[in-house]
C-alpha cells in the first residue's frame, strides 16, 4: 500500500517539522525557506478554502504559476482538498498571447473548474485577464486562497491512492493536448523506485533549476523532497541559463547531495565555468547528479567529468537515466556504480543490433542509461509485431510497473495507442515510449527515437506542429518538415516549399518571409533558434502517398541534395549551397 | 570607472563572447551581422545579458537585443549607458 501524497507530507511534517524545507533563490543572493509544517498548514488552509469554494475530490484546477514557492503550496493545498492538479507552462515563455492561449487550453482539456495563479504570472497580461480570457474559467490567487481558509476547517478527503493527483500536458500537437494521468499512488511508485539509485534520506540535499510543469521538475522539486523529508534548494530555469555555474554554486555552497538535469545542462556547465569558478567550488558532497529527460551524450558527461573532477565530481556520482512523462525515470545508473560506456559496431547498429566491439573509426559509443529501478519493468519490443526482442536487438523501449502513468486525461483513443501493450510471455500492461533501444544484461542503451519528436533542452515539440503553423502563416508557404539539428548555429529546423505564384522567389522578399515566419514560430514555440530553408513547391522529398519524409530530408540536406533557393541559420556549408543555387 | 569604456573596446568583447558561445566561427560575421544570426538563441542571449551585468555592471534583460539588434548597435547602445550612469 503505497497510500497518498496527503498522508506523506502530513507524515514529514510530522517527523522534521520545520526543520527542513525547500529553499527557493529567486535571485542569485535573495532566498525565502518554506519548512514542511509551514507547508502543511498552508496546505490544510487552501484546501480548505477551495472547498469552500465548492471544489470537490475529483475536480481539476490548474496551476498558472511560476515555478517557485507559491506553485509547491498551491499544489498540496489542492491535493489536501482531493483536487487533481494541471500546471499550465508559464514560466517557458513571457509572450502574454502564448502564455494565455496555453492556459485557456489546459483548462478546457482538463475540465478544470477553477485556475489557481498569482500576481507575479497575471501582472505579466496587459489588459489583466478575466474569466472570459481563459474560457470562461475562473481565476484565483494562491494570496486569496491561503487568506480566505481556516487551517481548522479542514478535513482529510475521503482519498485513496487511486486518486487522481496530476495532469501533465505534453507540450503535444497544437488543439490536441494531451494531459498524463497519475494518481497518487503513481507518484509515490515512482519516488520509491528512485530512492535507492539516488541514496535518498531525510538528510538529502536536493539542488534544481527544472521547470515544475515538466515531469522531471515537478518531480525533483515538488514531490521528492517532502517524500524523503529531506532539504531542497531550487532557482529559477531563467537563473541556470544566465549563468550555468550558479546551479553548480548551489550545490556547493549547501553541501547538494543530488541533483538531476537534461543533457545540454551539462554541456552549458562546461562551456561558461571559468577556471576561477571552479577553483572556488566544492562538489564532493554529491551522491549523485542524474542526466535524463533528453538523450545522454557520453562526449558530455566526459567532458563534463574532466572539467569539474577537481571541484570533486567523480565518474561515480554521474547518473544517465531514461524516462518520459508518462512513465517518471524508468531506468537509472546505480548508486556508487561507473558509467558502462560501450563501443558498438556501427553497421550492425544501423540494422538493429547492438555488438559490442574494440573502438575503431566503425564504432558508435553509446553510454547505458541504467537498470530498471525496483518495481519497474522494461522491455524491448519489436515496434510493428509487438514481439519480445532479445538481448542486444534494437527495438522500441516499453516499461510497466505501478510508476507508469493511467494513461491520457479523456483521450481514449490516444491512451489505447500508447497504453495498454502485452507481450506474449507475461501479464503486464505496457506503455510504449516511442523511443528506441536495446537492454544488453539488464543495460539499457537508447538509440534513438521511433517517432520524430523534436527534444530541445528537456521540451518536447511535435514537428507536425511547426510544420502546420508554418502552413498558416503565409499562403506562399507550402509543406515542410521540421527536425532537430546538430553542427548548425540553430536547434531545430525547417526546409519549406514556397509557392512562385504567390511570392516572387526572390532573396529580398524570402528573406522579409523568413524573418518573419522564424519570429512568428520561435515566439509560438519557445523555441531557442530555428534555421529556416525554402525550396520550390514540388522538391521536398515525400513518400508514395505524398508524407513528408523527416529523417530523409534532413539526411539531404546534410549530404548537399536539397536544392534550396534560399537558407538562414544553416551551416556556413549549407548556406554556400543555397547561395549558389539562388545565384543561378 | 576610472577609464571611458569605447563602443569599439565593447563591440571587441562582444565579438569575443560570440565566437566562444561556439555557434559560429570567428570571422564568419561582422559586427553588424543581425545577432540572430550569429546564434544568440534565447539561452545565449540570457548569457550575454549575464555576461555584460558581470563585466560592466548594467542590468539587461533580453528585450535589449529587440532595440539594438546587431553588435554595432548594442555596443553603441552600452557605451552610451556607461557614459550616462
């Protein structure tokens, strides 16, 4: 019995009162603490008031809040009331229209009954926002909820770990949101499957910048620390990415004893450290420091390891891991372990096998991801067959255990496709990830991805989305296909047909095209950078059936096939070839 | 500050920090390439906004890069707010 989310923070509270908490940095020098007992009476306080409001166990409410101390209260005030929660993405991005349509859009997806907000996030719209902005869903503060309830008033709702707890929206395809369920008792599955990896006890430090409507920071931030009774010390995304060393600061000036991150954290780290930097810090207190939520490169936990070995990093504290929303982190390095980085024959892999061999200019070097943590199952499966695959075949990644999500808020069709996957030889319920991999004893090595979702920095985007909205922006624009880059100044990119009859295909105006079209996706996406390439309507590669063929084009434009007239934000390589081709 | 810090001494370190964010190589741009187009995604931008606070002590937040969008621009811009401070 794995019990709820109520009875773990009322049971902290309990053991460590006040005495631990979650620290939050604002800025780089002010901080604000918020002990588990404090925590627990603002949470019997909110949930009293929401039930006042006429909230009952069941009903939805959505978090449109940074991710900082008034988020984590707002979160278990609703839980205490038996309310599910949906945090909307608003600290991803400062555009008012983008920020209000994605609130709008979770509210309406979730059926939420009520918005929980705050003044820093409703400041940030100008005119303030009304019930009507948000579909007809009413706005409420965390300042108003904890000054109209009576900590006194409040009764522990009839719950039980099958209750609804969260709703976490992937950043899915545009009108087509789709909200992970998890009940209580998913959360903490998932917290008791990586206890054991990260060595968790009431006297860890948890150090994190991760956004908390993003599983991993919603994860590490709101619902491990109360879970160990341990102490947390997060910032702000913003913070991390002004200046990477500060996250490494943290957690050597407040003895960190974990601290997880997406791959390209890792890689900022060691680009900005100055030799100065880390000579003033102290990382030896680390247990462990888990790379996940995007794919894990070995060239950057080694050169991460290099860089900081004398600020204390050892090999053994750094920890791939393989997880997604749906399924919290599945496998993981085991505590106190090495790395098992392997060499694999590069014209085996393309066909889907995994041989291990002797490094050469033939081998790929991949870095395991980790065991399966207790209570979690995984499995390789032949993606088209759904057939068990054997040790060291490359085929998509399932998982099972109670760690693994219900499946998608409302979403029948869309959970049937994903959820529910049996193999021959056993009785689980399986959700299949989409990625692909292969275990070889027990190692999970991931190798790509079945289906041509873009990851930026942790972020899932959905190519069909940007290719769609480019369509809309302009009538000249035609199909495209948009996919992650690497070499290249910009993330992610799109190669696009432009229509001659709707346009002049000349430099000038694709150029005043290209500029606005990146402005108007970059904004709707918060995308870091996107590299924009046009080609006459007719030229982009599609299948017989007229789809577009993503890993393809990108393979021609790699290989100089594609003719494009015009191209921004491309390799200097690429961008020669599209000079020429536009000279003529 | 003892010495007056030239938009030319600004443009130089601007140049510089470019060319180590990694996105581009050095003499592939000029000061008055767009700075999109020199690779100040939002990450780097929130860096170059750090890295002048750093150095020069002027609180900046991206929206700086909207109204001076090349290096030019955003040295001539940082100049005439040491001068004025």
């Amino acid at each position: 019995m794995t019990g709820t989310l109520i009875e773990m923070l009322r049971s902290t509270a309990d053991r460590v009162g006040d005495e631990h908490g979650i620290r939050f940095y604002e800025t780089r020098e002010e901080s604000a603490f918020l002990g588990y007992a404090e925590l627990d009476r603002s949470s019997r306080t909110m949930a009293a008031a929401l039930s006042q409001r006429g909230l009952v166990p069941g009903d939805v409410v959505v978090l449109a809040l940074n991710s900082d101390l008034e988020f984590i209260r707002a979160a278990y005030g609703a839980l205490y009331a038996g309310l599910a929660i949906a945090p909307a993405p608003v600290s991803e991005t400062n555009a008012p229209d983008v920020m209000r349509a994605r609130i709008a859009e979770i509210a309406a997806a979730s059926g939420a009954r009520l918005i929980i907000s705050q003044e820093a996030v409703l400041d940030r719209f100008r005119p303030l926002p009304t019930a009507e902005s948000f579909g007809s869903v009413a706005v409420t503060t965390v300042a108003e909820l904890r000054n109209a309830g009576d900590a006194k008033a409040w009764t522990e709702p009839a719950i039980d770990e099958g209750a609804l707890a969260t709703l976490m929206f992937t950043s899915g395809s545009t009108g087509d949101p789709k909200g992970v369920v998890s009940t209580h008792g998913t959360l903490l599955s998932s917290m008791e499957a990586l206890t054991p990896s990260l060595n968790g006890t009431p006297d860890s430090v948890i150090v994190g910048w991760a956004p908390f409507h993003h599983a991993m920071g919603f994860a590490v931030a709101v619902i491990l620390p109360a879970y160990l009774a341990a102490s947390a010390v997060l910032t702000t995304a913003v913070q991390f990415q002004r200046r990477p060393i500060f996250w490494l600061q943290l957690i050597s000036r407040h003895r960190g004893t974990m601290s997880a991150a997406a791959n390209f954290a890792f890689a900022l780290c060691t680009q900005f450290a100055t030799d100065e930097q880390i000579s003033e810090l102290d990382l030896s207190s680390l247990d462990v420091i888990v790379n996940g939520a995007e794919p894990v490169r070995t060239e950057t936990m080694r050169a991460f390891l290099d860089r900081f070995s004398s600020a204390g990093i050892r090999e053994s504290m750094m920890a791939p891991g393989f997880g997604a929303t749906e399924t919290m982190l599945v496998t993981m390095k085991q505590l106190g372990q090495k790395m098992v980085v392997l060499d694999f024959d590069a014209t085996a892999l393309e066909s889907g096998t995994l041989k291990p061999v002797t490094k050469s200019e033939r081998s790929v070097e991949l870095v395991s991801c980790g065991v399966a943590g207790p209570g979690c199952i995984v499995a390789i499966a032949d993606p088209s067959t759904g057939e068990r695959l054997a040790d060291g075949q490359v085929g998509e990644i399932w998982a099972a255990g109670p760690n693994i999500a219900h499946g998608y808020w409302r979403r029948p069709d869309a959970t049937a496709e994903a959820f529910g996957a049996h193999l021959a030889d056993d009785e689980h319920d399986y959700y299949r990830t989409g990625d692909l991999g292969a275990l070889i004893n027990g190692e999970m090595f991931v190798t790509g991805r079945l289906k041509d979702l873009i990851i930026v920095r942790g972020r899932n985007i959905y190519p069909q989305d940007i290719e769609a909205a480019a369509a809309r922006f302009h009538p000249a624009v035609g199909m495209g296909t948009a996919f992650e880059l690497t070499g290249h100044p910009a993330d992610v990119g799109i190669i696009l047909e432009v229509d001659g009859n709707e346009t002049p295909l000349d430099n000038a105006e694709l150029n005043t095209l290209a500029l606005n079209l990146r402005s108007d996706l970059v904004h709707q996406f918060s995308l870091p950078s996107l590299a924009i390439g046009f080609l006459v309507a007719g030229e982009l590669p599609r299948t017989a059936l007229g789809k577009v063929r993503r890993a393809f084009t990108r393979s021609a434009l790699e290989n100089g096939q594609l003719r494009l007239v015009y191209a921004d934000g491309f390799s200097p390589r690429v961008q020669d070839a599209a000079r020429s081709v536009a000279a003529g | 500050m003892s010495t007056i810090t030239t938009s030319a001494e600004i443009s130089d370190w601007i140049v510089g920090r470019i060319v180590f964010y990694g996105k581009v190589a050095e003499g592939s741009f000029t000061v008055d390439t767009p700075l999109s187009d020199v690779g100040l995604d939002s990450i780097y931008a929130l860096s170059l906004c750090a890295d002048i606070e750093d150095l020069y002590g002027l609180e900046v937040e991206p929206e700086i890069f909207e109204e001076f969008p090349t290096i030019q621009q955003l040295a001539d811009g940082l100049a005439a707010r040491l001068q004025t401070r």
